[in-house]
C-alpha cells in the first residue's frame, strides 16, 4: 500500500485538534503520515500535538511535528508540510474537522478504478457535535478546471492528490483561499477530480468565518487577480461569474439534513425499494441493460432549462445532454457518465445518438433488457439528475426534465 501524506496546520486549535486526529488513526487505510505544522500558536497546540505522536506512533503510522517561529498564516504551514511529505499521495485536513473511518479507502481505491489522480468527496456540516450535522455538501460526479475556475467546489477537507504522477504542488502565497487557487493548480495539471458522493469527511462551522463578506470577496478577487495573473478588467468579469456560480448553482449543493428528514419521513412507504423499468425499443428506455461485469446501465439524452423554462427562444435556453447512469447487479446507483452536448439550437440531428454511443462502447458487450434499480440522486453541472421521488403526487421521476415517471402499479410502464 502507498504512503499517505495527511498535512495539517494548527492555529490555537488544542480544544478540537485530538478529535481530529483521532479521525486520522482509526482510518482503514495504512500507511498514513501525519505532518502537523503550528503556527506560533498562544495555546497548547503544538504541546499537543507532540505528546498525540509519542503515544500513537507505530511502522504504518507516522507523525511529524513541525513549527513556525511566528504566525506565517495556513498557506505558509501547509507549504512547509507540503515540502516534508513523503506519501505517494498528499491530502489535507484542518485541526477542527473530522474525517470518516472509510475516508482514504474510498478515494484511493476510487482513483485506482478510474485510473484519476485527483479525488474530493461529500461532507458533512456540523457545528458542535459531528453526529449531529445540520447539512450535507454534495458534489459532481467529475469535476474538471473550468468549473472549479468559476467557484471553489473543492472541500480541501476531502482533496487528495497523487504526488508521484503530478509532483507536489505548492500552495500559493496568499492570505485566504490560497485552498481553491492550489487545486486550480493541481487540476490544471490533472484536467479533473472525480467526486465521491457520500460523505466522507465533516466540516465544523465557525461562527466567525462569515464575519466580513467584504474581505472575502477581496481575497476571491485576489486569486483571479494576483494568482491567476488576470488583468483588473478580467478580474471583474471573472468574480461576476463567481457571484452567479456561489449563489444560485453552489449554494443548491448545500442539502439542510432537517429538511431531508422530514422529506423522506413524510410518506416513504409509498414507492418499492427498485423501480422496474421496462425496455422499449426506439424510445426513451432503448439504451437499457446489463454489462459483462454484472452491472446494469440505462442511457438516454436529456435537457435543462438553466434559467426555467421560456416559451420564447426556448431552444436558446435549453442545454442538451447525453448520460449513462451505472448501478450494480441490486440496483444501488454507482457512477454516471455523460456528456454535455450544447444548447438545443445548435444540435446536429443524430448528434445525441452518435455522443450517447461513445459512452457507452468502452462498456463492454451490452445485454439490453429491463432492469430493476433502486431511486437515487447525483449532480451534474450543479444539478440534480436521477430517479427523484415526488412525494405530492407519488411518482418517481427521471430529472432534471421529467421526460420519464412511474407511479403504480410498478409494471415498469411510464408516462411521458
């Protein structure tokens, strides 16, 4: 197994700092180095984290403990941590959040299987208690440059990265969000990060992070401006696009657990744990089956009216995509693959057909039939796409454009 690299930067942290290294301990996966830096903190954290390494070292678990003079900030920490590790891999996590047990078995595994060397996840958000989150930030199945280039979707709590096929990647010199200006390096590299969808990580909320909106906005301006090295003109342009990426796509990512809970608690009986969906050929469930491997498939083409549906210049505003979503033999979703075609207007006829093939084919031999899967929920491009249920009208729809719903009996037949 390879060398795991954990850098962590600590900063007056000695109330959270051991439950967040307990996290790191009781992962599955060894070996794991942990490369504590503090910053010149006024409490015990560095006393801390010294006496944590003395008691849990062992030969698959390694801890160094290093220290700067005066307070130099997170992105000077990291660097030196960075410029330490020895992992072939390198991740990140802060002294006040936690990670889940499987955290580091997910990702690398995920890596190796789809041949990535970058990898993020889902996470929790708590404030006091991680058993008890208050929301869940989802993720992209597959994250490329230019959509992190927009707004910072990376949780550096979930980022690892492969240090032997990249190198090591510096972290920028910047005050704040010097986190979002080093993935943008590591994925300028890498081209894209895969997304894991459950949650592997937990993020404590601070009450002090969102103190002054205006400062923040300042240092995201700085990563376009003085990271990027994009003139001032540029620079505008880029942030207005970081205002409608944060606030109207991002923001739909953050899923309240209470509003969760009552959803699925209002009337989760209704619906069968899989939904049969049955094959018709030349229509909407064509693409439909199982693989070699054991793993079913179901393919289509699909649409998004970004902004809500407008009668006028409708093919203007609808943007067109092809998906193959992957679940396996039990019907439990797995992946999704897909490809974003372009606005509905500029769609070549049989362009859908000839961009869903090319999804498929890598696949391997196709057994076309029905299948039986179970609901589920993915984002793609900042929305939800899947068999989504309706609790209203007691139907499971295939979103985002509601072309395909069953309701009962369950006979795998649809309405349109």
């Amino acid at each position: 197994m390879e060398l795991v690299s954990v850098i962590m930067p600590t900063y007056n942290s000695a109330l959270t700092l051991k439950e967040a290294l307990d996290s790191i301990i009781h992962q599955s996966y060894r070996p794991i180095e942990i490369i504590t830096i503090d910053d010149a903190s006024n409490d015990d954290s560095l006393a801390v984290a010294k006496k944590y390494a003395q008691q849990h070292s062992t030969q698959d678990l390694q801890f160094v403990a290093l220290s700067n003079d005066e307070n130099a900030g997170a992105g000077i920490s990291r660097n030196k941590g960075v410029e330490k590790a020895s992992g072939t891999y390198i991740a990140f996590l802060d002294a006040d959040d936690i990670w889940k047990p499987e955290k580091l078995t997910t990702q690398i595994d995920a890596m190796k299987t789809q041949n990535a060397s970058v990898c993020y996840g889902a996470y929790e958000i708590f404030k006091t208690n991680p058993d008890q989150p208050i929301s869940v930030y989802k993720v992209f199945e597959k994250l490329t440059y230019d959509k992190l280039h927009k707004t910072n979707y990376l949780g550096n709590l979930t980022g690892i990265y492969n240090a032997a096929v990249l190198g090591k990647i510096a972290i920028p010199s910047l005050r704040k969000r010097q986190d979002w200006a080093m993935w943008l390096d590591v994925l300028k590299k890498a081209d894209f990060a895969i997304g894991i969808q459950e949650p592997i990580a937990s993020y404590r909320l601070s009450d002090g992070l969102s103190a002054n909106k205006i400062e923040l906005v300042k240092h995201n301006y700085a990563v376009y401006r003085k990271h990027l090295g994009y003139s001032a003109m540029k620079s505008y342009w880029n942030m207005m696009l970081f205002f409608y990426e944060q606030f109207l796509v991002k923001k739909k990512m953050i899923v309240s657990i209470e509003k969760k809970q009552k959803e699925s608690s209002k009337n989760d009986d209704w619906f069968p744990d899989k939904i049969l969906i049955q094959r018709e050929e030349d229509y909407h469930t064509h693409y439909l089956g199982e693989l070699n491997d054991g793993r079913l498939f179901f393919g289509y083409n699909t649409f998004i009216f970004p902004n809500g549906f407008q009668a006028e210049n409708w093919q203007e505003s609808r943007l067109e995509y092809v998906v193959v979503y992957l679940f396996d033999n039990n019907g439990k979703f797995l992946e999704a693959l897909y490809k974003f075609i372009g606005k509905t207007k500029d769609v070549q006829i049989g362009e859908s057909e000839r961009l869903l093939l090319q999804l498929l084919q890598p696949l391997g031999k196709l057994k076309f039939r029905s299948i039986e899967v179970k609901p589920f929920s993915t984002i793609i491009d900042g929305f939800e796409f899947g068999l989504i249920t309706d609790d209203e009208i007691q139907t499971i729809e295939l979103q985002p454009s509601s072309t395909i719903a069953f309701s009962a009996p369950w006979n795998g037949e649809y309405d349109t």
